[in-house]
C-alpha cells in the first residue's frame, strides 16, 4: 500500500480526496491533516457577514466524513517538512510518514500584514470575520464605507498571470450586498445616509476577467452610486480614514478589505515552497523538484486568481495525475483555467461570471439573473449537505454547457 497524504482539507484537498477514495485499502492509505476540525466553506461566508445565515451552513465535520469514507484524519498543524525522507512533523502528534505528498493548505489571510486591521478593519475571509462584520453591519446606521483588496505578491518560479489582487470576487459581494441591507432592510438613502468607495491596487478592477464582466459590474457601480479608485495599495486603516502608499486618504467609516494572500509558514520555512512560499508545480500539478510531491489550489503558485474553481480544476488534476503514477487507467485533464464565480448581490439577484480571458481564452460572460441566484443557492447546499464533494462531472458539464449558451 502506498501511503498518501493530504495537506489540508479545502476544496481542492476534499476535490482530491474524493477522486482517489476508490483506492483505498487496494492501492493506498489516504491520511488528511488539518488544523481545524471542520472544512470552511467560503462561497456562503457573504450571506454569513451581510444576511446573518448560520455558520453551521458553512461547516463540513472532517473526523467523521473522512474517516466513514476510509481515510485517517489528523486534527495538527504540520510544523517541519522532511521532504528528503517523506516526513512530515506534527505540532501535537507523532511524525507523519508519506510516499505521496499533496499539498493543499490553501494561503493564509495576511490581516496582520495591514496596519490598524485589527482594531478597525473588517473581512467576510473567514468565519470568525464574517460573523465579527454581520455584528458590525447590523449597528451600521450610515457613514462612509470604503473596501478593495489589499496587494498580494507572488514568486517567479512558474509563469502565471501576476495579479495584484487574489480575487476581487467578495469585493462585488461586499458592495452589492451591503448595500441591498442598508437600502432594503435599514430603509438607508445612497448618497445621503451612507456612500460606498471602492478601491483596487490594480490598474483594473476585476484584473482576471475581460471588458464584459468589467463592463457589466461597473454599469451597477454608477446606478448605485459607488466610487472606484484604482492603483490603490492599501497601507493603513485608521479610526475613521484608510491610507494608501501614494500617500491618499480616504475618509471612512467602515472599513472591509480582503487582506493580502501568503503561504502559512510551514512552507515559507521549508524546501518545497518558491520564495514567497508557494508550491510550484508543472501543469500536471507535481512538483517541480520532487516527483512525489502535488499541489492544488490556492497554495499553488499557478493557482491565478485565488479562486474557488481553480481550486477544484487542479484538484482534479493533481488526483488524475496520482492516479496514473499509481497504474490508473486514466487521462488527466489540460491544464485549462477559467474565471467561475457567481456573485451575490443581495435579494433574489446575482450575476454569473464565466471568463478565461486571463488564459488567453475568448469566453467573457455575465449573467445577471435570479437564474444565477437560484444557481449559487443550488451549488451551496450540494455541497454542504454532501459534505464537500463537488456535484458529479456530468452535472458540471451541464454548468458548463449552460454558461457556453448563455
């Protein structure tokens, strides 16, 4: 039996989990590790942060749905990498063994990296700042509110799109979605109660997509009143002001940023990371210097943008790739990335985005529709009620086909 090991139980770890399953106890053993005793899911962290849904609705337990499916969980944290000798070292456990190694930890929310954050600043990243942002937002009576995302930097090692934001996905569910609470719900006035500013370290907003979604996005930026500055790198958050390396200010009253993305320290300490920490990899998702070693998802450094799709793309990857080496009869995927995401934007109304403009593609689409809402909502609780596991291919083909016609 070869013994595998997964390294974080996201969407790309749980993707690859469930691919390889079929294996276990004929060809491998599957050993997750995860510091948290629950799966995040955070494509519903919005409706935690601005229509106070349960977390519970964001949560998949690890020890049970991993361990009735046949694999051993780890709840630890992995403090050393021994990737010469296939180890990996646990804070609280004993040491790890593995012939296979794949890397999923996903990248650490930099709140620190932001002067002020932590005394003034509000996310919906995780589920501990989305529920500390629904507190907030529900004494919010009016004043000046400003988010963007702060820049993000990258290694060099692969050739990957060098985006200055992870995504700025959450940012349309910010704005969109905050403002649907105070005009809807608090009977707040744009542009006499409250105003809504927005900020991008790009040159663009929505570096990752094309002039349709841009296009799109920005016509209900005017209608609603918002501002967008661009070239914006975030330095500081103040009391009642948010700074900028060129030397602005912006006057604000609440403050929700997507903090910048880096790699958890582990692997910025370790062999296997690039020198921002990242794990490159070629398009098969292996390692560049170490055969039995895989990453997928956001710790991925061809992972561009931070995404939640991307995640689940190389997670198919990266598991057909382990299935070859393992004599699998099987053909992996190209390594073909595409902007997925469909943005809430409060009530019964979001907008779907489809683009692979970024890759040098021609798709560029948005979709603003309670069709797309209806889809989010679908997607959400498929996951949730099947405990992490992505809908079957055919149904994705069907997306697939939907979003090609649309």
């Amino acid at each position: 039996m070869k013994k595998v090991v997964i390294l974080g139980a996201g969407f790309a770890g749980l993707h690859i989990f469930y691919k390889i399953r079929h294996l276990i106890g004929k060809k491998i053993d599957v050993t997750v590790i995860d510091s948290r005793s629950h799966s995040l899911l955070k494509p519903s962290l919005p409706e935690v942060a601005f229509e106070g849904a349960p977390l519970s609705h964001s949560l998949v337990e690890l020890k049970h749905t991993l361990e009735g499916r046949g694999a051993e969980f780890i709840q630890d944290e992995v403090t050393h990498i021994d990737e010469k000798n296939n180890m990996l070292m646990l804070k609280n456990s004993e040491n790890v063994e593995y012939d296979y190694l794949m890397v999923t930890l996903g990248a650490v929310k930099d709140y620190d990296a932001i002067k002020g954050f932590r005394e003034y600043g509000y996310s919906v990243c995780d589920d501990e700042q989305a529920q500390r942002l629904w507190e907030r937002v529900k004494t919010f009576e009016g004043g000046k509110v400003v988010t963007g995302a702060a820049k993000s930097t990258w290694g060099t090692r692969v050739d990957a799109p060098p985006l200055s934001a992870p995504c700025e996905g959450p940012i349309g569910e910010i704005m969109f979605m905050l403002d649907y609470y105070l005009e809807k719900d608090k009977d707040k006035k744009r542009g006499e109660d409250y105003s809504i500013n927005v900020f991008t370290p790009g040159e663009v907003f929505f570096e990752d997509v094309g002039d349709t979604p841009r296009e799109a996005i920005g016509k209900f930026m005017t209608e609603y009143q918002m501002n967008l500055s661009n070239d914006k790198v975030l330095t500081e958050i103040g009391k009642d002001f948010v700074a900028f390396e060129d030397g602005t200010k912006m006057d604000c009253d609440l403050a929700i940023i997507i903090p910048p993305y880096a790699a958890p320290q582990v692997l910025k300490d370790s062999n296997i990371g690039d020198e921002k920490g990242f794990i490159p990899t070629d398009k098969t998702m292996r390692h560049l210097d170490f055969d039995n070693i895989f990453a997928a998802g956001d710790i991925a450094a061809l992972a561009q943008p931070k995404l939640g799709h991307v995640a689940i793309i190389q997670g198919a990857i990266a598991a057909a790739s382990l299935l070859k080496e393992l004599g699998e009869d099987v053909e992996i995927p190209a390594h073909e990335l595409e902007v997925f995401c469909i943005m809430n934007m409060g009530g019964h109304e979001a907008t779907l985005i489809a683009s692979d403009v970024l890759y040098g593609g021609k798709r560029d689409i948005a979709f603003y529709s309670p069709i797309s809402k209806m889809m989010k909502w679908g997607f959400d609780n498929y996951l949730y009620f099947n405990k992490g596991h992505m809908p079957p291919d055919f149904a994705l083909e069907m997306t697939d086909k939907l979003v090609k016609f649309l």
